[in-house]
C-alpha cells in the first residue's frame, strides 16, 4: 500500500459548504467514470492510437481528481493489486529486451488499467461514495442493457451495436464477448449489493441484464455465468455455516456436469444443435457455434498458441501483445491473438508472466474470503454489500472467461476490483482487520 500522506484522522466530509462542493464534484466524475466505460466503440467509431478510448480519457480525469480530492482530504492513496502488477510489468520488459523491443506499449497499459482500481479503491473510502458507485454500475448498466435490447428490437445497429456478419449484439463494446461480461458484472453487482432495493425491482433488473447478455451470443459468457452462480450459492452456504451442505451440493454439480458431459460426448448432438441454431438467428450465432467453424477456429488457435509455448527459444516469453505478429512471422494457419489469458501470460511473458497471474488470481480470491465471512464487515458496508460473496462469484466470471477471452484487461473488470479492495479495506470490522 503506497499513501500520499499519514494515515490521519481526516476531517467530516461535507462539515463545510466547500467541502459539500468537493463531494460532489468528485462523485459526478465517479459516475461518469464508470458511465464511460463501455464506450469502447460508441455508435460504430473505431478504437483511438494505440487502442485507446474514451473510458481512457475519463481515467485521466478521474486519476486527476482522486489524487486531488486524497491530498486535500489527506487521506492515503491505496494501490491495490500493485505487486502482480509490477511482476507483471517485470516480466513484460524483458520478454520485450530480450526480443528487440517487441510489445513495449502494452507495459504501460498493464499500469494504466491499474489505476482504474486505485482510484475506485481510494474514493470509496467512505460508505457514501462507495453507494454511489455501486448504483452507478447497477443502474448505468440497466439502461445500457435496455438500450441494446431496444436497438435489437427496434433494428437500430448503432445502439445494438449488432455485428454486420451476424446476429450477436455488441452494444458500443466492438465486442460481444466484452459485451457480455460487462452484463453478467452488472448483474453479479445487483445480487451483491441488492440494488434496487425493492425485491420486485431488483428481478427486473436482472431480468433485463441476462436478456442483454443472450442477446450477445456468447457462448463463453454463458458457461462462465453458470459456473458463477453455483460457486456463489456453494459460498453462501458455507457462509451460512451449512458447510456440509455446500460439500453435498458441489459433489452433485460436479456429478451432473460430468455426466452430462460423458453423455454429449457419446451422443451425436451437431444435427440437434444445427436445427436448435436454425430457429432464430441469435441461437445460431451462440449455440449453433458449438459444432461449427468457431469451435474449430478456437481448437485450432489454442493448438497454435501450445505449439508456440513448446518451440520458445528462452523461457522470457516472446514480447506483450505478440502473438498475433508472431503466427504471422512462422506462416501459422491461423492468426489471432491467444484468447486465452492463462497461456498468453506464460507465452508473451514467460515463467514470471504465469507468476504474476496466480499472484493477482490470489491476491483477488484473498480479498474476496476476507469480507466473505460471516460477521466479517461492519454495519454500514454490511448493509450496503448484504451477500458480498457474490463479489468472490463474480471473479470467478473473470477466472472461467479467461480460459476463452484475454478477460484480465478489461476496464470495467479492474474498476470492480477496486471495489473489492475498497470493502475489504474499510468494510471490515476493526477487530477483523486486526
């Protein structure tokens, strides 16, 4: 933890008109912060120098205004996350000095989406602010959701964000999968933190929020959001104290799993998934890809990225961001990127780069436990986060789509690990944390 200033008694927020300005000057840059954040690709623009886009000019100006409002507040600047950070940083220079430069750029995307978490971790500091961004998500994300399905419905490309070779809505992420686990991170953050708190309410929202992530047809999406929702009532339980009921409970799941899995396997299940595929165009373009061209494509990338793992010439990795470039250097029959966080941490940054993943994997499902026990947060966070282990649910989101997607630098992933950090910080009772 890196502080600006002593941890020193700090005065009432709001005790002064000026101070009352300062708060809200600060919350309106938080909920337009994260209000920015999936304008990746807004109305069919393409993605800035270097990849970058407005939720990047927002981060500026929130950075801006939390090391501002730290200093007047003296408050200290928490920097969450820092250590796999840096190892990963580490290891991503000399990967890049050992291959003549290759991947430099990515070295600093990998500290400026740090600073997505440092900043939330800092301003929700008091229980106010961290209301207030946990409704920012949950109700900004609802009238995304709305907006999307409303373009659907309606044939309007630039809100649906609809693909053009297809029928997966994208919204403004230029990418479905994104798309989705920004959804299913907003529906995860309702259950959490009961937002809204009428019960009739918050299943609407819910509601509308699973409708917007089946309309974006990830398949990925899907699998990681069902994953999530047993480990998180297995967490429950065991928060509960029904420990034995949880082990009772997983043991099903995984009989279940696995024998449905042994079942598909012995059954010819493609001329089914065809026909299911053929009724309407969004099931073709999500279950109708099981069989297809994509799951071959997907095989045949995560091939390529294996067999480029083996042949490495050093065990430094071969540059950030390199994969792409380096198929199309050794003729490789397919040319994409590693769609896989785990293997593209080992292979672009090597043994260190696969250090720094289990490092941040860790240290999040660490965080997680902490305000995941039964009387762990006080009143006030208590009351704001009633079922934090969702939160530990949620990761779990990130942990499954990265086996498919490169999930670990998604903007609005790192803002909801400031999140984490924030109650794990200041939400636990003072005896806990001692």
């Amino acid at each position: 933890m890196l502080t600006t200033a002593p941890d020193v008694a700090a005065p009432e927020v709001g005790s002064s008109p000026r101070g009352r300005r300062r708060v809200r000057v600060t919350a309106v840059v938080l909920v337009l912060s994260i209000a920015s954040l999936p304008m990746l690709m807004p109305f069919g623009m393409g993605p800035g120098p270097g990849n970058t886009a407005i939720p990047d000019v927002l981060l500026v100006l929130l950075t801006g205004t939390t090391l501002l409002w730290a200093t007047s507040q003296r408050r200290p600047v928490h920097w969450p996350f820092l250590v796999p950070t840096l190892l990963a940083v580490l290891a991503g220079t000399i990967a890049s000095v050992v291959n003549d430069g290759a991947g430099a750029l990515p070295l600093i995307k990998d500290v400026f989406v740090l600073l997505w978490a440092v900043c939330i971790a800092t301003l929700c500091q008091e229980p106010g602010m961290t209301r207030i961004a946990l409704r920012a998500y949950v109700y900004l994300g609802t009238l995304y959701a709305v907006l999307e399905i409303a373009g659907m419905a309606a044939g309007i490309e630039a809100l649906s964000g609809k693909q053009v070779d297809g029928a997966r809505a994208m919204f403004t992420f230029g990418d479905a999968n994104y798309a989705s686990n920004w959804f299913i991170c907003v529906f995860f953050i309702a259950r959490a933190a009961q937002v809204p708190r009428r019960k009739g309410a918050r299943w609407t929202v819910c509601a509308v929020l699973l409708t917007a992530e089946f309309l974006t047809g990830s398949n990925g999406g899907a699998l990681a959001l069902v994953v999530a929702l047993v480990v998180g009532y297995l967490w429950r339980l065991v928060r509960d104290g029904k420990a034995h009921y949880a082990v009772a409970a997983g043991a099903l799941a995984v009989l279940l799993s696995g024998g449905t899995v042994a079942v598909l396997s012995q059954v010819n299940v493609g001329t089914l998934v065809e026909q299911v595929g053929d009724t309407a165009p969004i099931l073709r373009d999500s279950i109708g890809r099981t069989t297809g061209e994509s799951t071959e494509s997907r095989g045949t990338v995560l091939n390529t990225t294996l067999t480029m793992l083996r042949e490495q010439r050093h065990p430094f990795g071969i540059g950030p961001n390199e994969v792409r470039r380096h198929s199309y250097d050794e003729q490789y029959s397919y040319v994409r990127e590693a769609h896989n966080d785990y293997i593209a941490a080992v292979l672009e940054r090597g043994f260190l780069g696969g250090v720094a993943v289990v490092t941040l994997v860790f240290v999040l499902l660490l965080r997680c436990v902490r305000i995941a026990r039964r009387g762990a947060l006080d009143r006030e966070y208590a009351d704001l986060v009633p079922h934090p282990e969702l939160f530990g649910a949620l990761v779990v989101v990130f942990l499954v789509s990265a086996l498919f997607y490169q999930t670990l630098h998604y903007r609005h992933g790192w803002a909801f690990f400031g999140l984490i950090a924030a109650v794990d910080l200041y939400g636990r009772r003072q005896e806990v944390r001692s």
